[in-house]
C-alpha cells in the first residue's frame, strides 16, 4: 500500500499502515521469531521483523514468542552458567530499529519514516521490542532453573546466584508474581545450604548471602504491591542474616537499609527512617 500511494503521488500515514499491518497481525495471532543465534538474532536486525514485533506486542488478541533452535538453546543454557546475567540483559537492550536493514532499501527508508514520524518515533518502537525481548530472556532463564534448584542434591553457589539475579531482573520488569515464587524457591534452598553440615565455609557465606539478597527481593514485591508492613518485614529478615553473618557493612546490606528507610518514609515514620 505504500508503495502504491508513492505511485499515485499520495502519502500514507502510520495510523493507517499500522491498523492495516496490524489487521494481518491480529488475523495470524501468534508470531514466533526465530532467535538465531539468540546472543546476536538476524530477527533482531531486520526492520520488517522488528516492525512485526512491534505490532505483535502492541495489537489486542496478538502474542509474540522468541523460539530457539535445540542447538541454540543448549548455548543458551550453557550462557546462563558461564555469564553474567546482566551482560547478557545490556546485550538484549540494544535494539535500534534505526540501524535495522531490509533487502529492499526503499522499504526500509519508507518505513522508517512512518516510524520516525510517529507519536512514539523510534524509542517507543525499541522500548516495547527490548522490554518484550527481555522478558523473554528472564522468563527462559526462570524456566531452566527451577529444575535445577528443586533438583540438585547437593545446590551449588552458582545456581543460588543466578536465582538472585532473575529474581531482580522479574522485580524490574514487573514480573511480580513470577519473582515472589522463584524467590520462595531460592530462600528454602539458601536457607537449607546455609545449614549444611557439608557446605564449606566459603560456600555457606555465598549461600548466607544470597539467602539474605532473596529476602531483600521478597520485600522489593511486597513493596511494589503496597504492602509496607511486609515490606519492611522482609528487609529486617534481610538485615538479620547479614548481621547474623558478619556481613552487615557489605553494598547489599546498605541497600538493604536504604529500602528500609524509603518504607519508614512513606508511612510517615520520618524519625525512624
């Protein structure tokens, strides 16, 4: 349709090639993109298909499912234990459509403009695709290792620290519930290897903290939800295994704290906080 306004010497606005690419969204339903590799997706490089994703996201009725390939998935899982998890979640946020190809350069320039002169323009595009994308990546992540910490015999520092890190990565995104039940999760396995007769000391310390990191998150949801007595609650549970570790003049404790007194504040309790 573009293409063809271009021809009679009419232009078409984005509203209307977007209800028009959305109407054949809408009437597919489910989208599935590709992710290979997923580190560095062709999907995530070609302005049709991150047009597509847009739309997906934003149209009523409408999903969008990143989907690997087996051997793409097994480099994935094997990524979760050897990098850091918010490497990996800057590397899924730098999207640009902008900088996106199309074999046809006049489509890509025409449909850059319609996005450019759009009300949300460019950001608004590589907002909603990244926050979508990183959603994904946490909720994957989450998936792979649940199993793996009701599973393990013997839990390893290494798996209680990725659960730190995907419980702040769905606290971020709003994920709450996902959070608080992976977090449940963590805290009965720190909390069991802490204990550990046969955890050394070096892993009971990383257990103790990230037992402690979890229950900070637990009050980071209740606190989203509202709840201000809960979520004060969870930061004292947090402060009470830092202390009880040794481990009460550390970065996470002092955030720890601070959240605290961002709760005394807002119920008023000014001398306390």
């Amino acid at each position: 349709r573009v293409k063809e306004a271009s021809a009679n010497g009419s232009v078409v606005s984005f509203d209307s090639f977007q209800k028009t690419f959305g109407e054949r969204v809408r009437g597919i339903g489910h989208i599935l993109a590709m992710l290979s590799p997923w580190s560095d997706a062709k999907y995530l490089k070609r302005v049709w298909c991150l047009f597509e994703a847009w739309t997906a996201t934003t149209t009523p009725g409408c999903t969008l499912e990143f989907v690997m390939p087996n051997q793409e998935a097994k480099d994935f899982r094997q990524s979760l234990r050897e990098s850091a998890l918010d490497q990996v979640w800057r590397t899924l946020g730098q999207v640009r459509v902008q900088d996106a190809q199309a074999s046809v350069v006049e489509d890509r320039d025409r449909i850059l403009e319609l996005i450019r002169s759009s009300r949300k323009g460019y950001r608004g595009l590589n907002l909603a695709v990244i926050k979508r994308l990183q959603t994904w990546f946490v909720e994957t992540a989450a998936g792979y290792l649940r199993p793996t910490l009701e599973q393990e015999a013997e839990p390893k520092p290494s798996s209680t620290s990725l659960c730190v890190e995907i419980v702040g990565l769905l606290v971020d995104l709003g994920e709450l519930q996902d959070a608080e039940s992976m977090c449940e999760a963590g805290i009965c396995v720190c909390r069991a290897a802490a204990a550990s007769a046969d955890a050394d000391a070096e892993a009971g310390a990383a257990f103790r903290m990230h037992w402690a990191i979890l229950w900070m998150h637990a009050g980071r949801v209740a606190h989203e939800r509202g709840n201000l007595e809960l979520a004060f609650s969870h930061f004292e549970q947090c402060m009470t295994i830092f202390r009880g570790s040794g481990m009460e003049r550390c970065s996470e404790a002092a955030a720890a704290v601070r959240r605290m007194g961002v709760v005394l504040r807002e119920q008023g309790q000014f001398e306390r906080a």
